[in-house]
C-alpha cells in the first residue's frame, strides 16, 4: 500500500530528524477530520469514555457520538483564558473508573481560538501519561494537521493504516502535492532563516 508520496517522506525524515523526533511516524490524511475519526476507530471502543473540552469542535464530538462513543465527559474552560480547566481533568483521570480512553484537546481552540500555554499542554500530557489515557492534540489550521499530516506513536502506525486502507486507501494525489509544497515552503523558510 502507498502511504503517501516519496517526495514527502523524505522532507518528513528530514524534518524529523532536524526535530529529534523519535518513537513517531507521520500519516498522511485527507483533512483533520478523517485523522480525528483513523484515531477514534483506532483507538476507542463503544462505549468507552472520552473527554473534550467545550468550546468544542462539533465534527470531534460526531465522530464520537457516530463510533458509539457516547460517554463524552466534557470539561469545562476558565471563562476568561478559554483555557480547559486542567484541575477537573486531574479529578476525572484519577478518580473515574474506568479512566477515560481518550483526552482530546485543540490548540488553537476551535472555536475559541484560545492559545494553550506550553506548561499547561505538558501537564495535560503528563496526567494523561500518568494515568494511561490517549491524548489527541489536534492542531487545526496548521501544515501538520489540516488537510496534511498527523503525528502518532510508532506502535500505532500499523493499525492506524488498517483503517486508511478502509476508507480512502491514502490522501488524495493532488492533496498530497499541496501537502509537499507546503513542506517544501517550510524548508525553504527555516533555511532562510
Ligand atoms: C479542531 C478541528 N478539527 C477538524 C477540522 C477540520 O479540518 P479539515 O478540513 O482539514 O478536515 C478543523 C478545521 O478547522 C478543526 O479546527
């Protein structure tokens, strides 16, 4: 199977390694939206719970809600920050049982279009690690997640391709040449400066 074009695979080797990023692989998607549901098919199982933060992004919550995955907790946000309330989460992943699958969050939100702060991403990252939950970080309007590419663990590579191949089989070509020249924009960029 064609995971994506060689052209891209090696600007992602590239990019990868100028980023040290180990222990990951690169997919390739047809838009955000068909990354979020390759990982919530590959990922949850009916009737799992999961957790989101409001304001949410309402084609997160459908691919949920469509897979059977009806348990969504949702956090709330600090009214003025937008930022999720980090406490709750601590709370809901150390004392529900069973501990939610999945912790979704979006940075930039959409639609709040809030910036989370680096130290609150790591210690979301940190209390998902800790307590075993998968956290999906969706990066909207960015290379790596619209329309483009999405990060995930190596050992997850194999099943997510399972469920590309049942769906679209791989991004589109022409998607894929936007994708490359966008890459390739990128290189240009940080060679430059
Ligand atoms: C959080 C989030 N998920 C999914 C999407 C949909 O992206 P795409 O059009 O690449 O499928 C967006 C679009 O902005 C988004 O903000």
């Amino acid at each position: 199977m064609i995971d994506f074009l060689l052209e891209i695979g090696s600007i992602l080797l590239q990019l990868r390694t100028e980023n040290k990023l180990t222990k990951s692989s690169v997919m390739v998607t047809s838009g955000a939206n068909q990354a979020f549901v390759n990982l919530v098919l590959t990922l949850c199982d009916a009737g799992d719970s999961v957790v989101m933060f409001a304001p949410y992004y309402f084609n997160s919550y459908m691919s949920f809600q469509m897979t059977g995955v009806t348990d969504i907790l949702i956090g709330a946000s600090n009214p003025e920050t937008l930022h999720p309330d980090v406490d709750w989460l601590e709370k809901v992943l150390q004392e529900n049982n069973p501990i939610p699958k999945l912790v979704n969050v979006v940075n930039p939100g959409n639609p709040s279009g809030a910036f989370i702060p680096k130290p609150m991403l790591q210690r979301i990252s940190d209390l998902c690690r800790d307590a075993g939950a998968w956290l999906v970080l969706t990066i909207p309007m960015s290379l790596w997640n619209d329309g483009v590419a999405c990060r995930i663990p190596d050992g997850l590579h194999a099943q997510l391709l399972k469920v590309q191949d049942n769906i679209p089989i791989c991004a589109s070509i022409i998607g894929q040449h936007l994708a490359l020249y966008s890459l390739e924009a990128v290189q240009n960029g940080s060679e430059k400066g």
